[in-house]
DNA sequence: ATGATACATCGATAGTTATCAATGTCGTGT
DNA sequence: ACACGACATTGATAACTATCGATGTATCAT
C-alpha cells in the first residue's frame, strides 16, 4: 500500500504508522538546498536534469549534493538513470502524493 | 510579503530566501510526534484542543510534547492561547500556504 | 592501458535535535 | 498564604545531519 493511501485512510487521528512513513518526506524537504534541488529537477520536467548541472548553481561542494540527492532519492521524491558518465535525475511519479494527502487532509 | 507568495514568485527557479523561509515548516512536519500532533489539532477545529489532551495519546513526556507544540508554533503552523491554567492549540490561519504553493509549483 | 570526467563513498567535524528528569512559572481554589 | 494542577524551561545525553577534502568507482576517449 502506498504511503498516500496510509495518510488519507480512515477517519479517525493519523496512525503511528503513517506518520513514521510520511514524516521522512518531510524531512527530505526541510533543508534550502534540497528544495531547489527538488525544485531544479521538477523544472527539467520529463527528460530531466543532469547532475552535473545542479553543482554550480546551488554553490555546494560536488559531494555535499550527490548527498542531498541521495536523501531525495531515498525519500522516494526523485529517481536517477545512469547515460554514460552522467546521470540523468527527473521527479519521481506521484512523488508527492502522500505530503499533498497529509496537506489536505 | 507572506512565504507562500515568495514560493510562489516568479518563473524563475525557487529562490535561495524563499527555500530558506520553507524549510523550517518542512522541519516542524519532519517528525511523526509533530505529524500527529499538527493532526490532532487540525481535527479539534476552531474549538483549538487542551495540552493536556495531546501528551497521553502521544506516549512521550509532558516536556516532549510541549517542546514539539513550541516547534509547531514557531514555524507558524499552530496557535496558542490561555484559558485559565489550560492552554488551548488551534491552526494557525493559511499554516500551510506555503507548503502547499511548494507543492503545487 | 592511460588519462580524464562524472559521480559516489569515506572520514572527520561542527551544529542540530529528540528525549526525559528536575525544576520553574503561572493561574486557580481554599 | 498555601497547595495544586497545567505548562514551560533547563540541563544532560545520545542520535542525527550538513559540510568538505580525500579517495574510490565507473565510463568514455585516445
């Protein structure tokens, strides 16, 4: 079952359970460089955006963003495939869906 | 000039101010005690509900709760006020506007 | 094979956070 | 004034996180 299902489910408060599955989501986007890194990539749309091209704008070292993408990635919110030496970063399908629940809720 | 129209601002890419405004209210949702919390409070409406009723369903200590309710409240997603020795927690009006004008972006 | 480029991982450090016991503060009732 | 209940604050600790330099890995071009 998806997280989003777990979140809008039932009537009653929000279950523990939930809340420990939505709440790293949160966490994935409570950081400045994460949003415009989730923002950089959202623009980009469906081809994406190289992970080259998302170093010098947000004025990181090379490692401080391969880890913040790591924690969108593992976040479930961006998804990477490898072309050759690059790799190639787009929005996870219905990234947000289970925050957009919460939100609305 | 409000976060959610500096999130909303423009064209252009999310700016470093408005990223840095956002991420604090990530953060407050970025814990499933707050998650719940936040929710509790939501569904207890315009009424607002008692401190006193959100430490028991919890299962954390009277310090934790009431230093999560502090989060909340700083990152301007509750509100408080006094009645007594009670203290009451509503939704802060537009919580999260900015939240969701990042979402929908 | 060699070198170069793109990206990830490691190790270290400084800053932040979640938690609770103990204590403090404020309002109420007696 | 005094005791009590509701909540906040303090102090301490363990866990987590953002950052970067150094290093490792994988791919491509020659």
């Amino acid at each position: 079952m998806t997280i989003a299902k777990q979140v809008q489910l039932g009537k009653g408060p929000l279950a523990d359970s939930a809340a420990s599955a939505l709440a790293p989501m949160f966490a994935a986007l409570a950081d400045p460089i994460r949003l415009r890194l989730f923002d950089l990539v959202r623009r980009a749309g469906v081809d994406g955006i190289c992970s080259c091209d998302l170093t010098e704008p947000l004025d990181r070292s090379q490692p401080t963003i391969s880890h913040h993408l790591k924690v969108l990635r593992e976040a479930g919110l961006v998804e990477s495939r490898r072309d050759g030496t690059w790799i190639w970063y787009s929005i996870a399908p219905r990234a947000l869906d289970a925050v957009s629940q919460f939100i609305q809720r």
